[in-house]
C-alpha cells in the first residue's frame, strides 16, 4: 500500500498509538494479571457510575429522549440545549460573558485539538510556517503528533523548583518566552498531564498577556480542571477571556467512553470548529450532553467535581505518595508535587538507564506505566531530564497500585545498584 504524507506521518509510531495499544493488547490478553498504571482512564467511583446509570435509564424510559439520543443528528456546533446550559452556567458562576456562540462540542477533546491546532498552524497561505508553542513541558502525550507537517510545536524548557526532599514543581521559564510571528497560538494544559503540575493564577494570567500582545490565542486545556472534573489540589482560579481558548471534558468526570469534548472560544473561533466539525465528524455525539444535560442545567456538575470526583483523587494522590516513600526509602527520588489530574510523575535523577527501558523491565513485571520521554513535545534540544522520568497513574485498586509502585521501587533500585 502506497501511503501519501498523511497516511505516512499518522500511521507512524506515535506515542499516543504505543500508549493506547499497550493499554490494549494488555487488557484483551488477559489483563486481569496486570496492573495498569499507564493510561489515563478514570476511576470507576461508584456514586458517579449509579448517577449515570440512573439517568440512562430514565432516558431508555422515555421514548421521545432515547429517540434524540440515538436516531438525531445533532448540529456541526453541538447538542444546542446542552450549550445554551453550559453557557448559562457560566455566565451565573463565573461572570464569563458567553452566549452559546461560544460553545461548541467535539467528538472528544483529542478531536477538537486536531482541528483547532491545525486550523491555527503549519503551512500558511503564504507559504509561510506558524507553530504551536507549549509554554511548559512536559505536556500532554496526545499532542505530540497532531500536527499535519512536521516541525509543528515548539516547546519552553521549564524551570525546575525542588520542594524538600522527594518533591519538585516546573515553572514556566517566562525570561525565554517571547512569541514572535512564527507562533500562532500558545498551548498549556492545567492541571497537567502528564505532571499534575497546576499553573498559578500569574502564571495564566502573565501567559494571556503575552498571548494579547502577540495577538494569538492562549489554548488552556482544562481537561481535567476547572469548572468540572475540578481535579486541581491548590488554589486555582478558572480563567477565560475571548484571547482564551478553554477546552474542557467529561472524560475525567467518569464518561471518557462518551467521547465529549468542549470548546470555549471567540465567536469566530466557534464558526470555523464547527465548520470542521461538519467536515470531518458530520455531527457530534450525543450521549455525554444527554447524560449531563441536567446536572449542567441545575449546576450540580459543580457540586459533583468538588464534592465527590476531587475529594477521591486528591486522597488516591496521598496515598499513591505515602506508598511511593515507604517504597523508595534509601533510594533518590523526586515527584512532581502533586496538585492535580490522576498521575505521579516521577524523576530519578541520574537513573543509569533510560525511562523507555525502565518502562520495558517494568511491563515485563506485569506494570504497564508510560516513559516519560514521550511527554516533551516540541523540545529539540536533548536534555537527558526526559529521558529520567516516569508517568504512573493511582486510579486503579488501592491493593494494585501499592504492588505496583513496590515493583517500581524494586527495579529503580535495581537500575541504580547494577545498571
């Protein structure tokens, strides 16, 4: 088979491919055997599943709403209830002036991404290039290959805070960041996956200025933050002005098989995503909007996130950590402070050997976590840092997570002892 550059450059080895067939592969050859601290799929907790559950069954109940779920189109902009919900709610709780121009919905956040990077960057009418630069890295996995050429992202090495003795926090290295006209929009994600790093209120703020100035969009991907799931741990305001593009989800709140994501834009922003949309979707999905229409409606998508979804995390975060030091003692380590998302990402410094092989010992021993080289989209220069880092998520059962993470001391201690 003859495959132009398209076919070529998506058909590669991308990190997001190893991620998601690794995770793949285990589960349908007898998964039950591993202990899976690579992906980024949600707890199952049990008072959001029975929410669900119980709404979905109201809505097969009801001949006229299991019509709209499963026999409508939906418009290229979303289900149009869902959205003018949306925006009501965040006009009322955050005084965010949006009317449902600014809302549209996307098969998922990986899919509006695509189309929004690729709408801002590459290759220019003018023949000119324009890129995507992460203002801090590492950042989100999936991004890494969304680009339609090659040489799409550049990158920000950050600064690195030490925080006692095992922890540690990257900051955005604002000295070196100075977009000129070959930027075509600024990308971070907050909290951050794969680090759980959670940029401060001036460091947004200082990054939409810059965005202003430079006339391009601040894109924040708010996947995992606020309003909902509000998986931050620290004090973190939400943020959005029309410079801002703010993507949110309803992965991290229990649904990542509904495939919704949420965009939050300039009105021109909207027109053109669901222009996209229309192309490459034909419609979006409905099951996430109708399954949360009303906790949208009522705002107890808010309580939810704070009251139930946060909590959870945040204690699954403590113990992942607690764990992490009984395990690692007399061992040198870091952790990023843990102050969002669903990960422990973790450094050893001078590690003998590279993530990817620690990661290969570690999949032998039936722990599937993620190398954390994959994680510095954009980053040309080599830096041996991307090559000493891990990224473990804690969703999984208190008891595999604890085997795990003493599995992964076992085999770090081993590096350091024998190469």
């Amino acid at each position: 088979m003859k495959l132009s550059k398209f076919g070529d450059k998506f058909t590669r080895n991308a990190g997001i491919l190893s991620l998601m067939d690794d995770l793949g592969q285990a589960l349908s050859a007898g998964g039950e055997n591993l202990i899976m601290m690579g992906g980024g799929n949600p707890s199952h907790i049990p008072e959001v599943e029975e929410l669900f559950r119980e709404r979905l069954r109201r809505i097969v109940d009801d001949r006229l709403q299991f019509r709209r779920l499963t026999g409508i189109y939906d418009p290229p902009q979303g289900k149009t209830a869902f959205i003018a919900d949306l925006a009501a709610l965040l006009r009322r709780e955050y005084g965010w002036p949006l009317t449902p121009a600014n809302i549209a919905l996307t098969n998922g956040s990986q899919s509006a991404f695509f189309m929004l990077f690729n709408m801002l960057a590459g290759e220019c009418a003018d023949g000119s290039r324009r890129t995507i630069h992460f203002p801090l890295t590492p950042e989100y996995i999936g991004y890494a290959d969304a680009g339609l050429c090659d040489s799409f992202f550049t990158a920000g090495r950050p600064r690195i805070e030490l925080i006692g003795d095992d922890l540690f926090k990257y900051r955005v290295d604002f000295a070196d960041l100075r977009p000129g006209p070959e930027v075509a929009a600024l990308c971070a994600s907050r909290p951050t996956n794969p680090t759980g790093n959670v940029l401060t209120d001036a460091e947004v703020a200082q990054l939409a200025q810059l965005a202003h100035d430079a006339d391009i969009p601040l894109i924040l991907d708010g996947a995992y933050g606020a309003p909902f799931p509000n998986l931050m741990f620290t004090e973190a305001t939400p943020f959005w002005n029309e410079d801002v593009i703010l993507l949110l989800s309803l992965s991290k709140l229990g649904l990542p098989a509904a495939r919704t994501g949420i965009v939050i834009a300039a009105e021109e922003v909207i027109r053109a995503l669901a222009a996209a949309n229309a192309v490459l979707n034909l419609s979006t999905g409905s099951f996430g909007p109708m399954l949360t229409d009303e906790l949208i409606a009522s705002g107890d998508i808010l309580h939810l996130s704070n009251e139930t979804v946060r909590p959870y995390y945040q204690q699954r975060a403590q113990l992942a950590l607690t764990e992490l030091r009984r395990c690692m003692d007399g061992t040198p380590f870091r952790a990023h402070a843990p102050e969002g998302a669903m990960f422990l990402w973790l450094w050893f410094e001078n590690l003998p050997i590279t993530s990817l092989e620690l990661y290969q010992r570690l999949k032998n021993r039936g722990v599937i976590v993620v190398s954390g080289h994959y994680f510095f989209p954009g980053l040309t220069e080599d830096w041996r840092h991307r090559h000493e880092c891990l990224r473990v998520t804690y969703t999984q059962d208190e008891e595999k997570v604890k085997r795990g993470l003493a599995i992964i001391a076992e085999e770090v201690k081993r590096a350091y002892a024998q190469g």
